[in-house]
C-alpha cells in the first residue's frame, strides 16, 4: 500500500487504522488525513515509541491489511 493509497482511501481505512491503534482518538485520525508521516507522529505520541518503531508499525499492518485482502 502506498503513501497515495492510504490518502484516498483514508475514510475506508480509518476504521482499520482505529482498531488497530485505539489509542487514537477521532480528533486525532481527523488530522492524520491519510498522511503516513503524521500517522507516524500520532503512533509516537500515544505509544511512546521511536518514529523508526512506528514506521515500522505501520509497514506491518499494510503488509497484514494487504494480506487480509487478497482473500
């Protein structure tokens, strides 16, 4: 999945991106627009990693979210 994906799909996939990163609140989604890098910022904040680890995050769940549907 890449970065303009994520930006015009981002009211399908905002869902997906709260169940997996229920710390975020909406107000919060609603900033991140699709925008990986302020996805990343908002990981960081509400989990306390590194932005390496919270690129990281996000690569798994678009490999996973990938995956899921391709089935």
């Amino acid at each position: 999945m890449n970065r303009n994906i994520i930006e015009g799909n981002w009211k399908q996939l905002k869902g997906k991106v709260k169940q997996n990163w229920g710390k975020l609140t909406d107000d919060q989604l609603d900033i991140v627009a699709g925008k990986r890098d302020v996805l990343a910022g908002k990981i960081q904040e509400a989990y306390g990693c590194s932005q390496d680890e919270a690129e990281k995050q996000i690569s798994d769940w678009e490999k996973m979210d990938k995956d899921v549907n391709r089935h």
